[in-house]
C-alpha cells in the first residue's frame, strides 16, 4: 500500500541538481523517494532559515525521512526546524560550524569569497578550483555533468551560508555518512559518523550502494 511506504526527500550538494542521487537503490515497494531542485533564494540575503521554511513546505508527508549532500545537509537540517522528520541523514556534510575546515574558516574570516569575481562564480567550477585548489582541478569534468546550478544570486547567497552557518552544536536524530577521504570537509573535523573507506566528497557517486544500504539499515 501507498500509505505505508517510507517517504523520502532528497536535497543535493551546492549547485548541484537531482542527478547526483541516479545511482541510489531502494526497494520501490518500501520507498518513495523524492528529489528537490534547488529553489532560487529571494535575494542574497534571504536568511538560510526563511529559504528552508519555503522548501519544508514543499514537504507533503508527516514524518519524512530527510537526506541532504554537502551543502544540502545543512539545509535538511534547517527544514528539520519546521518539519518532524523520522529521521535527518546527512552525506559529506557537517553537524555544526565547529566542523568546517580551517581553510574554509579563513576565507570566512577574510571575507576573501567576495573578491572572486561574480562572472567567475558563475562558472561554478573556476570558484571550486579556487577555493580548493588540485582536488578541483582533478573534478571539472564531473562537476561540468553534475553542477548545472549558474544563477548568480543562488551561487553568492549558497556560498555565504555554508561558511556562515550559525549551528553551534549537532542536532538530535542525526545520521551522518562521511568518506575517509573527504577533501572538501576532512574528517579529522568530523565527529560520531558512519565512514566509508575510500570515500570522496564525491562518493554519492562512487559509493551509491553502500549509501543506499547505510540509509536502509538505520531506516529498518
């Protein structure tokens, strides 16, 4: 029956669409999965907080289970605010500040992301390649399938939220997958998670089918 399926949402990583879930497996007959799209932020400076409550509503079930990437984990814990989800899972993401990277804090501190150029943000994988140097460089080709977010105001405005984000401590009721090799967010800043060796930021790609068997599990 319909009614007893379990029910869940899908928020992928910072300008990146749906597609990056393709490689995701799970029984139809359990789950009905359901994949955002990136809204566009009423401006720059709409509060990390407003933005998620217009993508909660977009939530049509009690009780959905809520699976964000990277910068998208940050928003499902944000929509976790204005929902009562089963459950929260975030994949190469972070619980709280506390475990952005130093190299992140610095350019949060120097306000240095604001002298990158808008029409460079634009091309979303020039701003990776600068703000994280050869691991970028070796990405282009994947980021140039998955990336296809170009708006300019949702670009500076998610970029701003990641490194501003004001969760000071993790929440309850929180899953969190993360890779041994995670050049992005490195888990040596990263506390109580499930790793997957070998894991890249990118692992959602890599690593489809021992996600979708950690999510079953915790889900069981």
């Amino acid at each position: 029956m319909e009614n007893s399926k379990t029910h869940i949402y899908f928020v992928p990583g910072l300008a990146a669409s749906s597609k990056i879930f393709e490689y995701l497996q799970f029984p139809e007959d359990k789950f009905e999965l359901h994949f955002f799209e990136w809204l566009l932020p009423i401006s720059e400076n709409e509060p990390i907080e407003a933005y998620a409550l217009r993508m909660s509503q977009l939530v049509k079930e009690e009780n959905p289970v809520l699976v964000g990437v990277s910068f998208g984990g940050i928003i499902v814990q944000e929509m976790s605010k204005h929902l009562h989800p089963k459950k929260v899972i975030l994949i190469s993401s972070i619980k709280s500040n506390k475990e952005l990277p130093k190299r992140l804090k610095v350019i949060q501190k120097t306000k240095i992301y604001k002298l990158f150029p808008a029409h460079a943000i634009k091309n979303i994988e020039g701003f990776f390649k600068y703000a994280f140097g050869d691991y970028a460089k070796k990405r282009v080709k994947i980021y140039k399938e998955y990336l296809s977010v170009r708006d300019e105001t949702y670009l500076k405005w998610a970029i701003y939220n990641v490194l501003h984000w004001n969760q000071k401590k993790p929440m309850e009721n929180l899953i969190h997958i993360h890779g041994f090799d995670d050049e992005i967010f490195p888990i040596k800043h990263i506390k109580n998670c499930i790793t997957i060796n070998k894991g890249t930021h990118i692992m959602i790609l890599q690593k489809a089918k021992k996600i979708s068997e950690i999510i079953i599990d915790s889900l069981n």
